[in-house]
C-alpha cells in the first residue's frame, strides 16, 4: 500500500515494536514519526482488511498535513480518506465514518462523536495519538483511548512524540493513560538515526538590563519585599527575609489556597483574609518584573495601563492596593519615561543585529522567533520589519478578548507562505511549538529561555530538519531567565534517563500479553475478552449540549449508560421526566451568587420540575473560593433549601457525581430504558405551587416572601383583601412594598 517511499532502518526497527506492540514513540523532530504510522496503518488494513484506522492530532493544520503525507505515499483513493475537524459538520462526520477507511481527526470533535453514537469505534484496528504527551489529566486522548480500549476488536495504539517530559510520573501517566506496552526512543545520537540528524548549533546570547530598567526594577523588587515581610511577620510565609528572592508562581499559588483554607475554616480569622489579598498583589507585580526582565519595556507599559484602569474602575481591593502603594507608582512613573523615550530591550536591540546579519550572509533565509507573550510578539514583528530585506509576520493562536488572533484557516496560511517564500521572518507565539510542516528554517531564536523541557525541544526543532540549523537564545542575565535556561537544560536529560529507565522497566516484566503501564479489555487473539455487563439495558440520561465536554458524561458512559445531547434551557441533566438537575461546581456555585445568576437559574428549575436538584462538584471549601462573607453564603444555601424546597448533594469530583446521578437515574428508570422528552411540558403544579406561584409575582414578593404571606393570610383572596397595615405586620414587607401590592390590587386596568 506504500508508494514513492524507502523507510529508513530505524523507521523499520521501530515499525517492528509497532506492529507487536502498543508502542511510545519518542523521536526527534523531523525524522518521519508520520511516516512510522503510515506503514503501520498499511500493515493494520493488511491484517484487518474492512477495518478503519484511525490518527488524531491536537490542530487543524496538523491534520491537514497527515492527509497530505498519506495522499503523497499511501495507495488508497482519497475518497476512502476523511478528515474530521470542528469545521466538519456532525452529519458529514458520521457519513464520512461510514465510507472511509483512513480517518484523521482533531480529538475534542471526535471525542464528541463518540458521546454522541455518531461513530463506533469497535472496527478501528490502529489508533494513533501525535503530540501523545498531552494524553495526561483530562484531555481528550485519556479518554478516548481509554473507550477504543474498551470497545475495539482488534485493538493497536501507537503515541508519537519529539518530547514526553521530563518528569516519571508524567511519562508513566502517559503510557498509562493510552495503555503503551513498550517505548521506543531515538536521540539524535543514537547510531541508527545519527546519519539523518543535521548538525544544529545553539548560541546562548547573553545581555545586561540597562541602569534605566533596574531603576524600575529596583521599586518592583521593593513592593515585593514589603509584602512577603508582611507576610512573614503574620506567620504565613515560612521564609527568612534574607531568603525572599524569587518565589515562583506555582508556590505562590499552593500557599495563596493554603490560605484561603485557613480563612474558610475560620483558622488565620482578619489576617488570613489580608494574606489572600497580598498574595494577589505579590502574583501581579511578579509578572510585571517578569515583564520588565525578559520582554521590555512596551510591554510593561501596556500591562501596568491595564492595571491601572482596573484600579480605578473595578472593585478588587488587591489591584486598589497596588496602585496607591508608593513603590508601584514610582515604578510606574520610571517605566512611562522609558517608554516615552522609546528605551528597548536589549534583547531586542540583539535580535534585530542578528537577523540583519542573516539575511546580510543569506537573502534567501528563514528565521523563526519564539515569544512567550503575544504582544511582545506584535511589537518584535514591527521592529524586525524595518530592518531592509526583512518581511516579518506573527503567528499566534486564536482569537482572545482584546488580542490579536487568528483563525486555524488563517494559520494554516500562514504556515504555506511561510515555507513558500512569501516572506522570511514567522514571529511565534507558544502555537509554532509543535508540529509545522515548515521544510527549512534557518535559525531559530528564542526571544527568552522557558523552563520546560517538552517546549524547548519542540522550540528547537523548528531548525536542522534537512540541512544544519542554528539555534539562538537571548537571554538577560541576574534576571530568572537564568534559572528557566538550567531548569530546562536539567529537565531534558532527566527526560531520556526517565525514558531508558522506563523501556528497562518494561522489558523486564512478563511476555508481551502483559501489560506492563497500560490495560486492555480486549487482545486480538480473542481471549481475555471483557465480561459481559450483569444489566445489558442501558439508562438514558439527556444531557445539556453545553455540557459535552464535562467529565462526568465520560464517567457515565463507563457505566453503561446511554447520553443524548440535546438542547436544555432548564437544567443541565435530565435523569427522568421530572428529575431535572443543575450542576455547578463549587467556584461556579459562588460566582452565580455574586453576580446574581443563581437564584434566577434555580427558580426556572423549580418550576419546570417535579424533582429537581441541585449537585456541588469539587472539593475545595466553599467557603475559600471567594471573599464572600460566610453569612451571605449561608443565606443563600438556606434559601435554596428552605425557600425554594430544593435539595443540595455535594460531591467530589466528576466520578462522585456520575456515580450518583447514576444511582438516581437507576431509581427514576426502574432499571428499565425509560423513553422520556427533554421537551416535555412544562410540570403540573399543585394547588400549594400555584398559590405561591401567584403571590410570588407581585413586585417586591418574589418566592421568598410568597410563603409567609401565605402563612399569615391563609388563602390568596385574603392576602389580595389585605390592608396596607395588615401587610406590614409579615417581615420584610416594608411601607413601599405594602402600598405597590395593593395599587396592583386596586388599580384600575387600563389598555
């Protein structure tokens, strides 16, 4: 089925572990892994001829590129090939299903039309996972391996990755999660694939920051002092003030929830309540400094305009803080001088000499530069392009609320001009990382080290793909791009040690029917099939369509219950005709309350089900999510259940709750498949709900007041009868509510 392609030795080696195996692939960019799929899919439809094969990929211009390779070498008539992406509409995807034998996909749609029934994924014989260090947490290749394991009759899984990670415990949640037998890595020193590896030289670039920005830097650093001794003094920060330094964003926010815990349980009292509040202002001035070390002073600029506007027209008392602390202001007032003086970087004074040098030795050159923040990235393409022969062009995600973005249509032109010679500069945000299919870059810069391994390499291997690439990183020292430059340099030889170790591991245990990492409930052979299920009728449960990504739908469904996705306008979940719930979780819970949603979202639950529910997902403490006064929340939780007559269960996690709405739904449906309408009208209400139906819609009554009218007055005719004094006698019914209840009552209708 190959055409116009000679595999290489380690291509071959590799195919061999394969076609036994569920295999990791670990191989430098730029050595054929698509290639590595492609011969094991011909050998899969070999085996299994009416078999489907199937590779998923995280972008749209990703897969676009596997289906050009398999066009370009593969014997099969591209109507026999499809391509699903959010742009394939449903329908198409499921006729599509149905007449293709290759497949290649995006996983979030895919992932969907598995919920949905649209695709069975039983006569899949390959799955293929590119960029398979993402299968870790809760992205969509965890649990889409996880159902093709499930449901497959003749099951293969193959990862492909330039970079798993550095870290054990993430490589073996990878090989875990897609259920890898065996790994397979390749370096570029490894004798085998040392032939086709270019030679790719790396510059460190160091610069100084200028007297003028540490000046700046110098009232930054001072305002972070004074607030890590504040909260050194008041016992949260366990740190000598010699010791302050950098603390990283990671620790800030582990201690920032240690302390929201403290103030929920009613521990730290006045004080924790403040540390939540400096711990906020200590984050934001921590990435004002980042900004100013490693991006410039434009960029800084623009982060503390924001700052400031929030200041004045927002109500966080962290950002108020900030702005009248006298330190930030003389930062800020040094910071406009600079920027009014059009003072740069001096990594950016570098990174223009060094590509005027380039295109000076070459005219024909491609230069990619790496970015961390997109609006630095927009000012480096407007510097670069006023350098002679230079034409640079950012390239970004998609769309953010006030951002430049562009559309994956947009970035997959790019990417074609780009290697087609419309112009020579591709200025990168964090998007260019992984997989384009650029043919030749010349030189890669690196506008600042990162501190991951996984994006280094993937940085990295933008160059050296057929000929030899250089790689530059600029970087200022005394500043934390020296401690991101040895962290990453730490974490990629830990990764290959972890790797080897690893493959060892492996090769130790038990013949292949084992499985060492990953589990199967299905081999090829035939045996070890899964047992079949004790109760073979599936529940049904609709589900919102907004919620088709939530986890808990994926819970449900390894339980054997049916999902149809449908449009709900009252509740997120429906277990039976009258049992309608809502689902929040516990930081959505106290966000609803603060602007207001809540009450508004439960009441139309209420009225338009017999049964409906109300389910809390998450395990932090209610009470630590927001500053919100315990008693407003207490308030509330009692008029939920009080007021409204609405019961609250309070769960976990996702499996928590699809275990019990499981559970609820078994009872509802009688362990029988109950056919019921997520359009059913809307419930019969009692003579009690429609007495207070009534006397809730007076202005000013609402659901809260409606029963102790009722209380007071008995029946809805004496309360209509009722004097203004008499009214005022029920609580919070005030002169103003009395007197606009009885002009309702009295007044005279009038068209």
């Amino acid at each position: 089925m190959i055409k116009n392609f000679t595999p290489r030795l380690y291509q071959q080696t590799i195919l061999a572990t394969c076609a036994a195996k569920n295999t990791l692939v670990v191989l430098p960019t730029g050595l054929g892994k698509t290639n590595i799929f492609l011969m094991l899919a011909a050998h899969r439809l070999k085996l299994y001829p009416q078999s489907k094969v199937l590779l998923v990929g995280p972008t749209k211009p990703l897969i676009d590129q596997y289906f050009a390779v398999f066009e370009k070498y593969f014997e099969i008539g591209s109507g026999s090939m499809g391509i699903f992406t959010g742009e394939v509409a449903p329908e198409k995807r499921a006729e599509l299903w149905k007449s293709c034998n290759i497949l290649f996909s995006t996983p979030q749609g895919l992932e969907n039309d598995v919920i949905s029934n649209r695709i069975d994924l039983e006569k899949v014989s390959l799955l293929g996972f590119d960029e398979a260090h993402r299968a870790v947490g809760d992205y969509s290749y965890v649990w889409l391996a996880q159902q093709y394991c499930k449901r497959a009759q003749f099951p293969r899984v193959i990862g492909l990755t330039a970079s798993p990670g550095s870290e054990l415990e993430k490589i073996e949640e990878v090989c875990k999660n897609l259920s890898i037998e065996d790994i397979e890595v390749r370096t570029e020193d490894d004798p085998d694939v040392a032939g086709y590896v270019q030679d790719v030289h790396i510059d460190w670039v160091k610069v100084s920051l200028p007297e003028s920005f540490k000046e700046v830097q110098k009232y930054l650093k001072a305002f972070l002092h004074d607030r890590m001794k504040k909260l050194l003094e008041w016992g949260i920060l366990k740190r000598r003030e010699e010791d302050f330094g950098f603390v990283s964003k990671t620790d800030l926010l582990g201690l920032q929830a240690h302390v929201r815990g403290m103030a929920s349980s009613g521990e730290g009292g006045f004080v924790a309540w403040n540390a939540i509040s400096v711990l906020a202002e200590i984050m934001k001035v921590q990435h004002a400094l980042e900004l100013l070390e490693t991006q410039g002073i434009k960029a800084l600029h623009g982060y503390f305009h924001k700052l400031q506007q929030e200041a004045v027209s927002g109500k966080t008392k962290a950002i108020k803080n900030i702005s009248r602390d006298l330190n930030f202001r003389m930062a800020v007032m040094k910071a406009e001088n600079l920027f009014q003086g059009n003072i740069q970087h001096p990594k950016l004074v570098e990174l223009k000499n060094l590509i005027g040098k380039v295109f000076e030795l070459n005219a024909q050159a491609k230069v990619m530069v790496f970015n961390q923040y997109r609006e630095n990235a927009v000012e480096i393409v407007d510097e670069v392009n006023t350098i002679a022969g230079v034409k640079a062009m950012l390239f970004v995600g998609q769309m953010k609320k006030g951002e430049t973005g562009l559309t994956q249509k947009e970035q997959k032109e790019i990417v074609e001009r780009f290697a087609g010679g419309g112009f020579n500069v591709l200025v990168s945000t964090s998007i260019g990382e992984e997989g384009l299919d650029i043919p030749s870059v010349d030189l890669v810069v690196f506008f600042e080290p990162i501190p991951s391994a996984i994006r280094t390499i993937q940085r990295r291997g933008r160059t050296g793909r057929q000929e030899e690439g250089r790689v530059v990183i600029l970087m200022t020292l005394d500043t934390r791009d020296v401690g991101y430059r040895w962290s990453a340099h730490h974490k990629e030889k830990r990764m290959f040690r972890t790797l080897e170790m690893l493959k060892k591991k492996m090769h130790l245990g038990p013949a292949a029917s084992t499985l060492p990492l990953g589990t199967f409930s299905r081999r090829e052979n035939g045996t070890n099939q899964e047992a079949p299920r004790e109760n073979q009728t599936k529940l049904i449960v609709i589900v919102d369509h907004r919620e088709k990504g939530s986890r808990v739908i994926k819970d449900l469904i390894d339980m054997n219950v049916r999902i149809q996705l449908e449009t709900l306008e009252y509740a997120d979940y429906l277990l039976s005709s009258r049992v309608g719930v809502e689902l929040k979780t516990t930081e959505d819970f106290v966000n609803s309350l603060i602007d207001g949603r809540l009450l508004g979202q439960l009441r139309r639950l209420k009225e338009q089900y017999l049964k409906p529910l109300v389910v809390i997902e998450g395990e932090q403490d209610l009470y630590s999510v927001r500053n919100v006064h315990p008693h407003a929340l207490q308030g509330m939780l009692a008029t939920i259940l009080i007021d409204y007559g609405i019961p609250m269960l309070f769960t976990k996690n996702a499996k928590e709750t699809a275990s019990v709405l499981f559970i609820i739904a078994k009872r509802e449906q009688g362990g029988k498949s109950e056919s019921f309408s997520a359009h059913q009208e809307k419930k019969e209400m009692g003579l009690t709900d429609l007495q207070e139906y009534v006397v809730s819609s007076f202005p000013g009554v609402g659901t809260g007041l409606a029963r102790p009218l009722l209380r007071k007055f008995v029946t809805v005719k004496n309360f209509v009868n009722a004097s203004v004094d008499e009214l005022k006698e029920v609580e919070n019914i005030g002169d103003v509510k009395a007197k606009k209840i009885k002009e309702i009552v009295d007044g005279e209708y009038k068209l």
